[in-house]
C-alpha cells in the first residue's frame, strides 16, 4: 500500500463547492500537514475568477505561496505541492504529498517539542494545542465531518508507523526497560518493581492498539513504582526490617482502598524523617515470630505510619536522599521530574479524535529519554550493569531511509524467489525446532 493509503487523515473530507470553477482531486485532509497547504487550495477554489484558473498560473501562484510561508519547506524542499489538472468535466486541483520530506518534517518538529518538555513539563500542553489547532484551522464551509478511527485505519497506521520505524524504536524502548526490571526481580524481588512491569506490558499493548495518550498516565505509574522501590528499599536496609518494601506496598494500596488520607510531604527528606521515627519505635515487634503481613499492616495503620507521595519534588530530590553527588544521576532526576509533570499534565487534556504521526514521533523521544533516564538511575542504585543492545536489528530500524530500502529488498526477492524463500525458512525452522529452547530467534 502507498503512503496516500496508509497515511491518517483528519475526520473531515473536503468538499467542492456547487458554483467553484474547480473542484478537489481528492477529499483527503492528511493529519499534521500544515493547514496553510489547505488553506491554498480553498484560496483557489472560492476566490479565483475561472479565466485565471489555468495549470501555469496556480504553478505560479502555489511557488510565489511557499516562498511566503517557510514553514512549508523542510530542508529548502517542499513539504507538498498542489497543481491544476485539466478534466473533461472540470478542473481539479491536485495535492502531491513529498512523503519522505513530510516525515522527515515531522521527525525534527517532534524533537524541537520534547526538547521544551524536556526543560519544562508543562509545555507538553503546548505540543497538543499545536496539534489541535493545526485541525481546528482546517474546519470550514469546504469541509464536512467524517469518521476516520476504524479498525482499517488503525492497521494502516500500525503498518506506517512500522515502515518509518517509529514502531520499532519505541517496542526497543520498553523491552529495555523490561529486560533490566527482570534481572532486578530476579536478584531482589520487589513488589513495586512488578507493579512496573504491569504497566509497561499494558502500555506496550496499547502501542500495538495505535493508541498513545493513555500511555502518558502507565509512564506514571512506572516513574512511581520505581521511586518508591528505590526509597523504601533504602529504607529496609538502614532501618535491618527485612521485606520492609513489600509490607509497605500492601500497606499502601490497603489504606487507598480504605480512602484514608495519605500523609503528603512536599520534600522527601521530612518524609523520611517521619517514617524513620515511626518504624523504630515498632521495630522491636517487627522482628517477633509468627508475625504475618496482615498483623504487621494493622500495626502500621495503628501507629499511622506515613506513605510516600510521588511528585516531581520528589523525584528530582532522589539523588540527596540516596545520598549520590554525581551529576549525571542529578540530570537524569531532573529530566525525569520535568516527564512526570508532563504526564500529570497530559491527564488533564483532551485526547485527539484522530491518529497522528507527529504525536507517536513524540511519544517515541518521550518514552526512549524516560527509559534511557530510568535505566541511568537503577544501575546506580542497584549496582547492575546495563547491557548495549545486542540485537542490530534495534538501531536499524531506527533509520527510515534502511526500513524502506530492506522493504524493496524484500518485495523483489519475493517476486523473484518466493519458491526458494519459502524452502529457506522452511528447513531454518525444523533446525529451530531440533535446537530446542537454547536455539536463536530472529526476528523477522
């Protein structure tokens, strides 16, 4: 399928006025495409005289357009460009979309957008208005309201977001971040860190749904899990309590449950201050024989045991609370605190009533800088090492420009040696099998 297929469009179609001397070639609206380039088009159908209205001079008039408005040009080329068709019936304006330049635009404008998040996470406000607006400008007297969200759309979308390699990058991300989880669990376990796992399993079904906005509040809830296993494993080791984390994590979700009010601290240290107090003065029950989750939680909430509330304070005050002066530890707090403001303030939007490309390009940096960020934080802390991908295939796709080169290898080869291919990963299969468990998957 071409990208005119696969790509998502806004839910409107363009619609050609009764008495306009031309009408549209196609009723597409392309999401993220500037709304100027429609703006044009509409220029052209309701106030050019038909005697005008010839191939050279919208030829004209769309150059002497662009020259007006760098912001269609990425590079010194064209995002798109709209020419006149001569039909027996009528003229039709025609929009030819530059994909590659298209995609390259949005890759570098998904960047400069993170790159304000990043500093302030709150501005990712700003990216979404960006993307509203962008549709609100295309609402008129030329277009009608369509549904464009289908099972058929989504597919397409999987399959673009898959051939610019987006897709990939992001599955990388989360099987990183998973891959380091496990080898913790399997050292310590922990339930906060399980809890972790959870929701980046449920996110990564999301992805494969297409659907990124409720992805914002499971990276949340990752950010959450994995401070508070850092600060209460900490904990258990200063305090000599043994399974401290685990107890506490029960204790937590039974007092939410319970709808009564958790002790907030603004800055972590008070919180530690208070919790420490509290927890020597029952430490010696602590250790007493037949002592049961259950009994100890009831001890907890006899004694209001306070429980650690996550806010962006708190996370970018981890490194003084561990006690870590490094500074890359100290920017990787901070860059993390800035993301979970982030994904507070996503919560409170809208989500989009379509599918957007520029949307997942920045979803991809988001997630890829939280894991990165993450994984930067627990090697330090817990003192494992954090493997480079092994697998070559993770940065390949990562390049658009190879993903389409591999896609032509493919097809031909198909067209010319489906037979033989099929023999191949026929006999490559039963050596898999006789391999057993110890063999090597490759990922297709």
């Amino acid at each position: 399928m071409s990208y005119n297929q696969l790509y998502p469009t806004y839910p409107i179609t363009l619609r050609t006025l009764p008495r306009s001397p031309v009408r549209f070639g196609s009723r597409k609206v392309y999401v993220d495409l500037p709304a100027e380039i429609y703006h044009f088009m509409f220029y052209l159908m309701l106030g050019s005289p038909k005697s005008e209205l010839t191939p050279e001079n919208v030829k004209r008039e769309w150059e002497g357009f662009v020259k007006n408005n760098p912001k269609l040009l990425h590079n010194g080329r064209k995002l798109a460009s709209v020419s006149l068709r001569e039909d027996a019936e009528k003229p039709y304006l025609r929009l030819q979309v530059n994909w590659q330049v298209f995609f390259d635009y949005l890759e570098d404008l998904s960047r400069k957008f993170f790159e304000k998040v990043s500093h302030k996470g709150g501005a990712i406000k700003e990216f979404y208005n960006a993307l509203w607006e962008n549709y609100l400008r295309i609402l008129g007297k030329t277009s009608v309201i369509e549904l464009t969200v289908t099972k058929i759309s989504i597919e397409n979308f999987l399959k673009l977001i898959k051939s610019t390699g987006d897709y990939y990058a992001v599955i990388a991300a989360t099987e990183r971040l998973e891959e380091f989880l496990r080898k913790i669990i399997k050292k310590d376990e922990d339930h906060y860190l399980n809890a972790a796992l959870t929701n980046l399993y449920l996110l990564r079904s999301l992805v494969n749904s297409a659907c990124v906005f409720p992805c914002y509040v499971l990276i949340r809830n990752i950010m959450e899990n994995i401070a508070k296993s850092i600060v209460y494993s900490k904990l258990s080791k200063a305090l000599n309590v043994e399974h401290l984390p685990h107890v506490i994590f029960f204790y937590e979700y039974y007092k939410y449950n319970k709808w009564e009010k958790i002790n907030s601290q603004e800055k972590s240290k008070e919180f530690i201050k208070e919790f420490v107090k509290k927890i020597q003065k029952i430490h010696n029950e602590l250790f007493e024989k037949g002592l049961y989750y259950e009994k100890i939680i009831n001890l907890f909430l006899k004694k209001n045991v306070p429980v650690l509330a996550i806010d962006r304070n708190t996370i970018s005050n981890l490194p003084q609370f561990l006690g870590l002066g490094h500074r890359h530890i100290n920017d990787s707090c901070k860059l993390l605190a800035e993301l979970y403001s982030a994904c507070g303030a996503v919560i409170h939007s809208s989500a989009l009533p379509f599918l957007s490309l520029l949307e997942f390009k920045f979803f991809k940096h988001f997630l890829e800088e939280v894991v990165e960020n993450i994984l930067t934080l627990l090697e330090t802390v817990k003192g494992l090492k954090v493997e480079k991908d092994r697998e070559p295939y993770r940065e390949v796709f990562r390049d658009p420009k190879i993903i389409r080169q591999a896609l032509r290898i493919v097809d031909i080869l198909m067209i010319k040696h489906r037979k033989e291919i099929k023999e191949i990963f026929e006999r490559a299969l039963k050596e898999l099998e006789k391999e057993g468990p110890a063999g090597v998957f490759i990922r297709p």
